[in-house]
C-alpha cells in the first residue's frame, strides 16, 4: 500500500515474511523517500531513505588541491556536494546527528573533524536565462549573500575581485588557510550564453 506524504511516498510493509528480505514486520512504515530534496540536511533531519555512501568520502577527501566531477545528470552530485558541506560544518552535536549510523561515523570519525568554511554555490539557483550580464549581477549578489553569513564586506568589486575577496577572507578563519568550494549545476540544461 502506498500513500503521498509531504515529503515523498511513504511505503508500507504488506508482504509475507518468506517475501520479505531484512525488513520490519508486517504492518511497520517504513522510511519516507525524498522525490524532490538533494539536501543531506533535509533528509537526515527528517529521517528518510539515505543510501549511505559515505564511505567513497575517505577517498574522495585524501589530500588534493581540486575535485572535478563529471556525471550524467540524476546520478547523485548534489546529494554528495551537500554532505561534504555538512562534513565540513562546525563540529558539535547537530553535525553528530546528521552523521550517527553512517559510514564515515562508524568507521573514519577524523573526516568529521575538521571544520572548514565552505563556499557552496549552486548555478540552478541563478538567473541564468537573461544573458550574461544578469548571470554576473546573479552571481555577484550570491557572493554578497555568502560574505554577510560570514561578516566580510565584498561591496564595490567586480565579480572576479569578490571572488577572490571573499575567498581569501574566508580561508583566514581557519589555521589550515583553506576554504571548501563547491560548485553545482554548471551543466545546468538554462546556462547558455
């Protein structure tokens, strides 16, 4: 039996037990499953179906200066984008939580560590359909945002000066001198010029 909830489709256990493989009881809902969030937070705070694969995290974060990664579309980059920037969010008992029962917590605890300020800008939230120029306002307004969560002050540069601004000031906040940056839906279908 299946119902719409305002997250998913929540799924009941309806088969017999010879039917079912490592399931709950008959009767027992089971975990909703998000059609429309990539969000980590989104999912783990509202506890829905996660596939945990964060275990491919251990490889991914060893030490290297840039990460690019190119896959078909629906193949998970937003999910994974959105747990490294919880991987790298402020140590403390809601980064605990999001984390408890995963892999990467079990298994490899010191990549949850490490705190990082993390520059996260997704393409698919820009005005992309108004040529380049209004690409640029979009961008620069997105970057502004990011400086006042983080009490730096970017006004009156160029993009490529605010960039660089926000980038650097960002990174003084750690000993470490470094900064996270994540980029998503470059290959958005609207980004055209």
């Amino acid at each position: 039996m299946r119902c719409k909830s305002r997250l998913g489709t929540r799924c009941f256990s309806s088969y017999s037990a010879e039917a079912r493989v490592g399931s709950a009881p008959a009767g027992t809902p089971l975990k909703d499953i998000s059609v429309s969030s990539s969000s980590f937070r989104d999912i783990r705070e509202n506890d829905l179906v996660y596939v945990d694969k964060t275990e491919s995290l251990a490889q991914l974060l060893r030490p290297k200066s840039q990460i690019f990664l190119s896959r078909p579309r629906k193949f998970g980059k937003s999910m994974l984008l959105s747990t490294l920037q919880s991987v790298f969010m402020e140590n403390g008992p809601k980064k605990d939580a999001l984390f408890k029962g995963l892999w990467v917590a079990d298994k490899s605890p010191v990549l949850l560590t490490k705190e990082l300020p993390v520059l996260s800008l997704d393409f698919s939230t820009l005005n992309l359909e108004e040529g380049g120029q209004v690409l640029k306002k979009s961008l620069l307004q997105k970057l502004q945002q990011i400086a006042q969560q983080h009490d730096i002050t970017i006004d009156g540069l160029d993009l490529p000066n605010s960039a660089a601004k926000l980038v650097h000031k960002l990174s003084e906040k750690t000993k470490e001198k470094k900064v996270v940056l994540l980029i998503d839906e470059v290959c958005n279908p609207n980004f055209f010029f």
